[in-house]
C-alpha cells in the first residue's frame, strides 16, 4: 500500500518548559523530529513525509531534515487546520497522521496500521 504521512509539528513545549518546540529536543544525539519520521522514511510504501510546521521552524526543519521523500508545509491556527494543510498537498490516496512529537512508532505498527 502506498502512502503519505502527514507530520504536524506545530508544538511550542509548553508543558515541558522548554522555550522551543520539543520536536527539536534532542535524545540520544538525535532531534525528536528524526527519530519520528525515520521508520517512515525507511518504509519503502511511504512515498512521501509531509512535514507541517510553525512558520517560526520551518527553516531550521528544511535546514534539518534533508531526504526526497520529505516536503513541507506551514500549519494552520490549531492542529485541525495543520492535518488539513499537510492533506492538501498529499499525492497519495492513503495517507496516515502521526504527531512529530511521537518518536517511538515502529515499523510493527506502520505495518498493522496498513493491514487495516
């Protein structure tokens, strides 16, 4: 099955007091952001990773996240109009959503999620 994903990434932190958006926190010498978009960039299926950020990060991003698979859109006033954004400009008729500050999706999942 081929799909997109939709990543919105438009968090400030808060709760966690950082000052920053926690997708660009890093654990074990890697942004949060890559660890949860790598086994979606490693699926072979996925034929794109829609990445939907804050104007504020969108820089940093396209300066961080280098790879074909990867496009880039800014989001909207609320999460609602971020997930709408990134369907917008998806080209594949499957597309999956998964919150950018959720690093711990594995492949077993991506794959039950597409047998469904």
């Amino acid at each position: 099955m081929k799909y997109s994903v939709v990543i919105p990434c438009g968090g400030v932190g808060s709760r966690l007091n950082l000052g920053y958006n926690k997708i660009l926190y890093k654990v074990d010498e890697e942004y949060l952001i890559e660890k949860t978009i790598k086994n979606f960039i490693n699926d072979d299926e996925c034929k794109e990773v829609i990445i939907v950020s804050h104007e504020s990060n969108l820089d940093e991003l396209k300066s961080l996240l280098k790879h074909s698979k990867i496009r880039f859109t800014l989001g909207g006033r609320n999460r609602e109009e971020s997930v709408y954004n990134g369907l917008k400009i998806a080209n594949e008729e499957y597309v999956l959503i998964h919150d950018g500050a959720r690093p711990n999706v594995t492949k077993e999942l991506i794959g039950r999620i597409k047998e469904k």
